[in-house]
C-alpha cells in the first residue's frame, strides 16, 4: 500500500525552545469519492479493527471462558483490574517517540511487533486451564492489556501522522467504527464457536483475527518525519509538553485542556447508568438486549460515517459546533424517555439519536480535534496525554452519577447533564473560532 505526499501531515508551527520544520506546501483536495475513500481509509480501517479486537476479546471472550469454566463471581470480579494499561499508557507513550526499528520504522516497527505478540498471546491465553492456572491467566490477560494499550498508542499516531487535517475526521470516524466492529467477533462469533469447538482452538480463532491489520501494517509505508524525533528518553518525555506550551503559550494551553476534560463530560455522565436506567422506567432485559444494544451500535456506525464525511465540507472547528449541538439536544431525548415510561419506540428513539449524535458526530469531530493538537514529532506522547484526560470523567466523575440521580430522580439528572454540556460549549470560540473552517 502505498503511501504518497499528499498523505503527509506537516508539523505545527511552534516558537521557543521546540523549532518546527517548515511547513510543506498544501496539497490539492481530491475530488468526488476520492476526496472520501482512498489508501489512507482502507488502513485506518484494517487498523481500528485490529485496535478493537484485544480489547473486546478482555470484556467479553473472557469472561465467557471463565464464567463457562466454574470460575466463582468474586474471581470473576477481580479480573476488572487487568484493564488498568489502558488507563496508564501515557506513561510509556515516550518510549514509541523515542525509539524506531531500522527496517520498518517508527509506527510501523511498534505496529508489527504488538499485532504479532498480540496474536501469539491471545493464542496462549487459551491454552491455560482457569482452575489450576487463575494466576498465569491474570499475567496474561494483563500482558494482553499492555500490548493492546501499546498498540493504539502507535496507532493513534499513525493515523495522525498519514492523514491531512481535512481527513481527519473521516478517518477518525472510520477508525471508531472499525473498533466497534471488531466486538463482533469475541463478542459473537467466537461465542459460536466455543459451543461446537474446544476453546484453545476458539482463542486462536479469534487470535487470526489479529493477522490481517499486522499484513496490512507490513503492507502500508512509514509516514514521512517532519523535523527532528527526540533524541534520548528525557527528549521523548520533555520536548512533548515543551512543544504544546511554546506552540501558542501557556493562556492557550490551559484552554485546549480545558476543553479536551468538558466536551464530552455531559453526554458520558448520562450514559453511565443507562442500564439502570431503563430497568428503572419500566423495560424488560429482553428489551434492553435487542433494542439498546442494537440500535446503538449501529446508529453510532452511521453518525460516524455521517460525521466523518460531513465533517470534509465544514472542517473540524465548525463540526465541533454543530456536532456538539446535536450531542448535547440528544440528552433531552433520555430525559423525555424518564417522564413517558417504557414506551420501546421512543427507547430505540432516543438511543439511537444519542448514538448518533455523540458516538457518531461528536465523537468523529473530538478525535479529529485531539488529533489535531498533536505535533507530528511527538504524536504518540501528546495523543496519549490527551486522550487520558479526556477519559478522567468518564472514569472518575461519572462515579457521582449514581448519588446524583439519588438526590434528583432521573428527570433532573438528564436536565443537569445537559447543563453540564455548555461549558464545554462556550469554549469553542476561543480553542475553534467558527470563521476558522480548518
């Protein structure tokens, strides 16, 4: 696959101790479908599946196994933790900025090397007997966990380094898509299987499915280095934050923060308990499990399909505005649902207008935004750094949800979610001037 100049992004200028490389000239925009679906897309989506696959193989393929297993609910509970690399990545992100591989490069090396350890763990993983070996099959599940989180580090910047920021948003939304896809088939097919198969042979099943994104990272070309990667650890470490703080001075940096911690703060805090939720206005499991599931995930595929194509025409800032719109009136629909009581028509409604609109639109434009930020050079650091923060809320904040709808009832809770949503908002004249269609 090949990859030409048009799919090099150019480095942000910046001033002080972190010199950027010149930008290069601006290439033309393709025309027609080309301008939508071309070589970049086709890896952004091998590779977002590839990024999803080990994650849904963690919540769903493996807890089947051990549940399946006789593995009691205590142990079962405690398996949780495995997920904390995920949470924690931005601590070795500096390593994937630092260190390159001398036949294939700095994305792709770290590309190949966690797809293929992924695909041999995987395998091994069921191979262990969960009940004599509970201990070797938490190292695992962790080990797993390490390298998934280390792959969607290098990932991430791949992405941002091959796209042009006109095409950020589609392969953002492409990406986010092709994650959730890959829930299918730990979460389905390999389910399946495990009923007609014994589950060593599922593991390596499903493990397979990790070959086509490491053919595809073999296939694709390294992104053209614009200016100076870092030197040394502490280079890797520094120069990220350097950079951020020189670009534009600290006054801008505080605000691009700040809005990376609010946009989504709103519309997470109202999904968190959304089970709960609907077992509270009335619906049954049944409904819940083919209504809720289904209609999300597929109105997020479509919003993120809408988004990213969409989000050509207006250009990230103004997405931000319109999308964010839409992510923040899709509340209301939540909050109508907790007065009417369990009608299934407008539960499908409002869950796929809030999949829509805030798994598909939002999240197409906050992820090309965040990509946006990050400096070329040091893509993996910031984009870690960044895409931690924006996970704060949804791990920490969204704990006070519960004792929020105790004090509220849900009505209030949704109206205050939606409250929740304007700060973030009001930021968007400062950090994404609409005159500024970029």
């Amino acid at each position: 696959m090949k990859t030409d100049n048009e799919d090099i992004i150019a480095a942000k200028p910046a001033q002080g101790p972190v010199p950027a490389p010149e930008k290069p000239a601006a290439q033309p925009t393709p025309s027609g479908w080309q301008a939508f679906f071309n070589r970049r897309m086709l890896a952004i989506l091998f590779l977002g599946f590839s990024s999803g696959l080990p994650l849904f193989i963690l919540l769903n393929l493996l807890q089947a196994w051990l549940a399946t297993s006789g593995l009691n609910v205590k142990a079962l509970g405690l398996f949780a933790l495995v997920m904390f690399p995920y949470t924690w990545k931005f601590l070795w992100s500096p390593l994937m900025d630092r260190f390159s591989f001398p036949t294939m490069g700095r994305r792709r090396g770290w590309m190949a090397l966690t797809q293929f350890a992924l695909f041999i763990a995987i395998g091994y993983l069921g191979g262990l007997d969960p009940l004599t070996d509970v201990a070797r099959i938490a190292i695992m599940a962790s080990v797993i966990a390490f390298l998934s989180a280390s792959q969607d580090i290098v990932i991430d910047a791949y992405r941002r380094e091959i796209l042009p920021d006109n095409e950020q948003g589609l392969g953002a939304a492409l990406h986010v898509n092709a994650y959730k896809l890959a829930g299918l088939v730990p979460g389905s097919l390999s389910l399946i299987l495990a009923d007609r198969m014994p589950w060593q042979g599922v593991f390596w099943v499903t493990a397979a499915f990790m070959l086509p994104g490491l053919f595809c990272t073999l296939l694709v070309r390294e992104p053209q280095v614009y200016g100076a990667p870092p030197k040394s650890i502490r280079d890797a470490v520094v120069l990220p934050f350097k950079e951020f703080i020189a670009r534009d001075g600290w006054n801008k940096a505080l605000w691009v923060l700040g809005f990376i911690f609010l946009f989504k703060l709103g519309d997470s805090m109202a999904t968190a308990l959304s089970t709960k939720f609907y077992l509270d206005v009335g619906f049954t499991m049944t409904q819940i499990g083919v209504i809720a599931k289904t209609t999300g995930l597929w109105a997020s595929i479509a919003g993120g399909i809408v988004g990213g194509v969409w989000m050509v025409k207006l250009g990230i800032n103004r997405a931000l505005w319109v999308f964010g719109v839409i992510q923040a009136v899709a509340i209301f629909g939540f909050a109508w649902l907790a007065v009417s009581g369990p009608n299934p028509v407008l539960l499908g409604a409002a869950i796929g207008f809030e999949a829509f609109g805030s798994l598909g639109l939002g999240s197409a434009a906050f992820v090309a935004y965040i990509s946006r930020e990050t400096d070329p050079r040091y893509t993996a650091t910031q984009y870690a750094l960044f895409s931690s923060l924006a996970a704060v809320p949804r791990t920490f904040i969204n704990s006070m949800a519960g004792y929020i709808v105790a004090g509220t009832g849900w009505f209030w809770f949704f109206i205050i979610c939606f409250l929740l949503t304007i700060p973030g908002m009001m930021m968007l004249p400062k950090i994404a001037p609409w005159k500024e269609s970029r």
